[in-house]
C-alpha cells in the first residue's frame, strides 16, 4: 500500500509541473505572434464562417515536443 500511495505522489507531482508549464507557455504565447500564423497553417475565411487550421504549427510543436520527450527518455 504505500509503495502505491509513493507512485501516486510522484505522478501528481509530474502532473502539477506539467500544467504549471504549460500555463507558463500560454502566457508567453502572447509575445511570439509568429506564434500559429505560420506559412502553412490553414485559413478560409467566407462571409460568416472562418475555419482554421493551424497544420504548420501543429507539426513544429510535434517536433518540439517528440525531441523533449527523446532526450528526456534517454535518461
């Protein structure tokens, strides 16, 4: 049981560090307008529909994010 409850404590923890991240990066989104306007991305934009897709930016933070998740599993 308590080796359990250990695995559970650390599990909350990662996840606590993860959202304060991702929470830190939605703040900093606002100073990189570049930031989901990429060449790439996709917008049609009609006279009351505007539908986007973001496909540019969806494969750079896929990128990104396969390259975190590689080094830190290496460890």
């Amino acid at each position: 049981m308590p080796d359990s409850m250990h695995s559970i404590g650390k599990m909350l923890i990662f996840t606590g560090i993860v959202v304060v991240a991702m929470g830190g990066l939605l703040m900093l989104m606002g100073k990189f307008s570049w930031f989901g306007k990429l060449p790439g991305d996709i917008v049609i934009q009609k006279k009351n529909f505007t539908f986007y897709f973001p496909l540019a930016t969806s494969i750079l933070l896929s990128v990104i994010l396969s390259l975190i998740f590689w080094i830190f599993g290496k460890r």
